[in-house]
C-alpha cells in the first residue's frame, strides 16, 4: 500500500490555498495549508511533509526568509516557491539557496505536477545503523531493490547526527555498537525524532537482553535476531508505513 506524499502549502492568499489544496487533493496528495510563513514553520515542526509549495511575496516573513528557516528544521524536504509578482530577485535568490524551483502565477499545472512527481523522492528513507559493513551493504541492496531509499551509520553518534539532517520513516539499530550502544543511540535519536519507528537488530541477545528490554519499554517498535527474516521484517516495515499513512 503505498502512502499518499503530503504537500505544504504556503500563501497569505486563502482562497489560492484553497483552490491549488484542492486540486492537488484529486491528484492523490494529502494537503496541509498554511497562511504566513509563522505557520509554515510550525506545521512543518510538528509533520513530516514530502514537499513545500512557498509564495514568495508575504507579509511580515517573505517566503525567501521562511525557505530558510524551513530548511534549518527539516533540510531535506523539496520546496517549490511560487509568485504572482515580479520578484526576479527574490526568485533567483531563493534558486541560489536551494530551492526546487519556481512557478509564476497563474500556475501551468501540468508543468507543477511533473516539477512535483520530480521534486518528491520515492520510497520510505530508512537508516541502517550497524558496525557490519558487509551486512549494512547486503540489507541495503535488499531494501534499494524493494524501492526504499536507505542510509547506512556505522556507529551510534553518526546515526543520531543523520536523524538531525533528515526525517526517517524507520530506523533498523543493532543493539551492539561501538561507542554508544543501540539503547544510548535509540534515546539520543528520540529526543530529536520522537515520531520515528526504531527497529532493533541484534546478533546478540543473550549479550545485550537487558538493553533490549529496557528499549522495549521505552518503545521501540519491535526487536528482531540475526540473521534477519527478510520476510518478516519487510512485512514489518510495510505494517509501520500503512500506519502511518
């Protein structure tokens, strides 16, 4: 079951917010609007989008200011600014910085929807965080092949550093890491994500039994043994996304 990509829409124009959430509603996204750029970082704060969809021209926080702060809490999310105005600078400022692209209104929404289908990565981001090279190199080729997008830490500290850069849908932790161990990491990681899925992997579970079930009972989803049932953790996996569709 694949889960519907959500679009933030961003415009002091509600009746344009309005109309371009409806339209993209029939597309098949979820819409989520909000009216200044104030908003536009609190909803962003508080979802995961796969796309921001900006005005330019706002009042009290132009959409060029509210790109960069955007991108401060969630760098990884496509945004495609939009303008009803001659604003050459601010539009090519925003290009410099990052920013997927730019539309003038009134939107050509065939060009939208293919700038949209390009902008929005496909697949569920998840992160492999085990010392195994060979193992964290074989599962990901697993993944990659089942249409994931998928990101390997060798350690705890790197694996809590890629939770700030991006928003994960599932991380799969070994218990036994370097450094930190998978319960330090899981906690350090949540306090920064405390909405994303960790999935324990271990090899040792005589060894690391109590670390597992404290992290059981701080929520970790689910604990799997090494070797991994591919079977079972892929129907896993697909249960988290269809919940969290």
């Amino acid at each position: 079951m694949k889960t519907k990509e959500r679009i933030l829409i961003v415009d002091n124009n509600t009746d344009f917010c309005e109309n371009i959430a409806d339209v993209l509603e029939l597309e098949g996204y979820e819409t989520v609007e909000a009216y200044d750029g104030f908003g536009a970082i609190e909803s962003i704060k508080e979802n995961d989008f796969d796309l921001v969809l900006m005005d330019i021209k706002m009042p009290k926080m132009d959409g060029v200011e509210t790109f960069r702060k955007l991108k401060e809490v969630s760098p990884e999310t496509p945004v495609i600014m939009m303008t009803a105005f001659m604003v050459e600078d601010l539009v090519k400022l925003s290009l410099q910085e990052g920013a997927f692209g730019a539309f003038q209104k009134p939107l050509n929404l065939k060009r939208l929807f293919c700038s949209i289908e390009k902008a929005i990565p496909n697949g569920a981001l998840i992160m492999v965080a085990d010392d195994n090279e060979e193992l964290c190199i074989n599962l990901s080729d697993i993944l990659v092949e089942k249409g994931y997008r998928v990101t390997i830490a060798k350690d705890g500290e790197i694996a809590v550093q890629m939770s700030k850069e991006k928003k994960f849908n599932i991380i799969l932790l070994d218990m036994k890491l370097p450094e930190m161990n998978g319960l330090e990491t899981y906690l350090a990681i949540r306090d920064i994500r405390p909405e994303v899925v960790v999935v324990i992997i271990t090899a040792f579970k005589d060894e690391t039994g109590n670390l597992v079930e404290q992290a059981l009972n701080k929520n970790v989803y689910a604990c799997m043994e090494k070797p991994l049932d591919m079977d079972r953790l892929q129907e896993t996996m697909q249960r988290v996304l269809e919940n969290r569709s």
